[in-house]
C-alpha cells in the first residue's frame, strides 16, 4: 500500500517561495497565473492490513514530523 502527504502552507500563511515562484512564472510571459503555493509531496510505501490504524499512525507522523501544524496543512491519501 502507498501513502501520499502533501504538505503546505495554511492559507492564512505568507508563502515567499510561492511568490517567489509566481514572479519567475511570470517573467517566463505567463501573466495568468495569480497564485502559487510550494509545498511537500511525500510518499511511503507501507505494509499491514489495518487500515484504520494505519491512518492513524500516518496522522501522528504527519503531525509530529513531516509538517509543522503551526504553519502547515497536511493532506493524507492512501492507495
């Protein structure tokens, strides 16, 4: 099975890189877009069967050690 976390910033967050980002896009001629928001992308591969306490142990990982809820949001998919 695999997880995907996506991490980034919370919308009441400035994001510098993001800006930073949208001022390159921009200068490339790509005045249409308004916005960018840069974030994480994380997969792991897991085992086990146990759906529901995999979840939850993915939701303590996520929490404790690939984001900082102060300042991000965190998205968990599994497949």
């Amino acid at each position: 099975m695999k997880a995907i976390v996506t991490v980034t910033p919370k919308k009441s967050i400035l994001d510098p890189q993001g800006d930073a980002v949208r001022k390159a896009i921009h200068h490339l001629g790509m005045e249409c877009v308004e916005s960018v928001r840069v974030g994480k992308h994380i997969e792991l591969e897991i085992s086990g069967t146990n759906l529901e306490k995999t979840r939850e142990k993915l939701d303590q990982v996520a929490k404790e050690l690939l984001s900082n809820p102060v300042i991000e949001d965190y998205k968990i998919e599994i497949q």
